[in-house]
C-alpha cells in the first residue's frame, strides 16, 4: 500500500527552471500543494513561476531563490549534474532532515545524441545523499515526459519509478507521484538502484529523437 502525501506542505524545486522542473511544478500545483520554483536568480525564477501559474490555481506557484526553496518541507533537486555538488553544498544545513527528490538524470549532448554519464559514486541520487547525510533522499521522475507534465489536459501514462534506502520516504513519493493522472508508480528498491533509472532517461531521449516523440516508460506484468 502507498502511503499519503500532506497536502500542507509546501514543495520547492531546486533548479525548477527547466521543462523537467517547471512541469512537475505544474502537476503538483493543480494537485493541491504549493510550489516554489527555485533558481541561482531569483528573475529566472519569477519568469519560469509566471509560464506555468496562469495554468494553476491562483497563488499555488510562486518562484524565488534556491535558498528559498530550499526552505520547504518537500524539496525536488532539477539541476544539471555538473551543477548538483556546488549547489547542494550551501544547503546543506537548510535540507537536513528534509525528504529531497533526485530527479537528475545525468548525461551530455554531442550531435544531438545524448549520452549517460558515469557518476563516481555510482548515481547522481547517491551522490546526493552523501552531499546530504542528514536527508532522505529519494530518486523519481526521470522518465516521465515533461512536454505530457506542462500539458494539464493530458493524462500522464507513465510509470514513475522510485528508489529509496529510506521506505517512508519512498512510500511518500509514491503517493506524490499517483496524485499526477495517468501515473502509476514503481518501487524500484533501494538507491543503488537509482543509477538504471537515471541512465534510462538518456535512451528515452535518443528514442524521441528518432520517433519525434515524448515516451514514457511503462513496466507489464506487475
């Protein structure tokens, strides 16, 4: 059984300026949480919050700094890779105790190919948890379409799978993750586990680009 989400807290997207950020922003939104859409500048913050707020109910969506969102009592890490350790650093303090979701997926571009990339401690998920021992990290939202998510009269149909050392916190992203229409989510394991998700998101890239498509993942027979 999932667990439940308390609709009272507020979700803050480090990094959130991006599709992958500003979608999930969206679909939290019109689920009934507040969102702060994080960014180093808080102008690009208020210019990602004021694409997607029109679209949610009013309030629901406001942008500000990293610091900022960082402050929330559920917070989303949507930076590049590169970006990760330099911006999770100062935060530190701000996220213990914080239930964090990775939904880093890392990988580079050359030719418009992409390309997963490999990460020393084994994910960009792990790397996360030991940036942020006193966190409780949690890895989701690779795969899921975020050309589907900024679309709120679409049905997401996509797996969402979640990889976790912590099972109440994986057991609350699930339930975030099914408050999302069309969403189904997965309990993918512990996060080792995470390192499969995040370089599946590069295949799913290069798979678009030959269908000119946004694909999701589905699993059957579970």
């Amino acid at each position: 059984m999932i667990g439940s989400v308390d609709v009272a807290k507020t979700i803050g997207i480090i990094g959130g300026t991006g599709p992958e950020g500003k979608g999930l922003a969206l679909r939290f939104a019109l689920a009934g949480l507040r969102v702060i859409i994080g960014s180093r500048e808080a102008s690009r913050a208020a210019e990602a919050a004021s694409v997607v707020a029109p679209k949610a109910p009013a309030g629901s969506i406001t942008g500000a700094l990293n610091a900022d969102a960082a402050q929330a009592g559920i917070v989303v890490i949507s930076v590049p890779y590169a970006a990760q350790k330099d911006t999770l650093e100062p935060l530190k303090a701000s996220l213990e105790g914080k239930l964090v979701i990775s939904v880093v997926a890392p990988m580079t571009f050359a030719n418009g190919r992409a390309a997963a990339v490999a990460v020393p401690e084994g994910s960009a998920a792990r790397q996360a948890q030991m940036l942020l021992p006193g966190s409780r990290i949690v890895a989701a939202f690779h795969n899921v379409s975020a050309r589907d998510l900024l679309d709120p009269q679409r049905t997401v149909e996509s797996d969402v799978v979640v990889c976790s050392d912590d099972g109440d916190a994986k057991q609350e992203v699930m339930a975030l993750a099914e408050l999302i229409p069309g969403v189904r989510a997965v309990n993918g394991g512990g996060l080792d586990n995470a390192r499969y998700v995040e370089d599946l998101t590069s295949l799913l890239v290069n798979i678009n680009r030959i269908y000119k498509a946004h694909s999701s993942i589905k699993f059957v027979g579970i």
